[in-house]
C-alpha cells in the first residue's frame, strides 16, 4: 500500500517496523493452470514497515515486505521431461550461460 499510481514513493528512513498477526486464512493458493499443472503460491511476509502519513488524505502508509513460494503440486504426464544426467548439456541452452 504506497499510495496512488504514479506518487512518490514513501520515505523509509524514519519508518518503523510493525508487528502483526495471521487473522484469516493460511496465506496461500491454489491455480489450475489452463495447462492441467497445480501451482500453489503462498506469500511469504517479511516485514511491514509504517512510512508515515500519506499528505492527501491523512491515512497512515505501509510497505508490505514479502516473496512469493511457488511450489509446482502436479503436472500432467505430457509435460514431463526425463531429466538431465549429471554433467550434460542442455542442447537449448543459452551458450556461455552454463
């Protein structure tokens, strides 16, 4: 929550650190891809920080540090590969990149 589109971004360098608890749910989901993969994706919070007052309307500004884990669940048979043995090539590789 930073403010509006195309605002300043906030000032970090008075914010402080703000303690929080899990009120509702377990902070991830699940996607059925349209390619019958299983993707869950749950957001991992690191930190929210309060960055003072926006000027506009007077309401206070959090910044929301956080990652997501994505954890690939099922994927159809079609889609799978047999993996690479230890030491070859990838033929589509990108050269020099590996």
């Amino acid at each position: 929550m930073m403010g509006g589109p195309g605002g300043a971004p906030p000032d970090l360098a008075n914010a402080e650190i703000v303690d929080y608890e899990i009120v509702d749910g377990d902070g991830k989901v699940r996607l059925k891809l349209k390619d019958g993969s299983v993707v869950e994706i749950r957001l991992e919070i690191m930190n929210i920080l309060r960055a003072g007052n926006d000027p506009n309307t007077g309401l206070p500004v959090y910044v929301v540090q956080s990652a997501p884990l994505v954890r690939l669940v099922e994927t159809p048979k079609e889609l799978r590969k047999a993996p690479l043995r230890p030491g070859a090539k990838d033929p589509k590789a990108i050269t020099g990149f590996g």
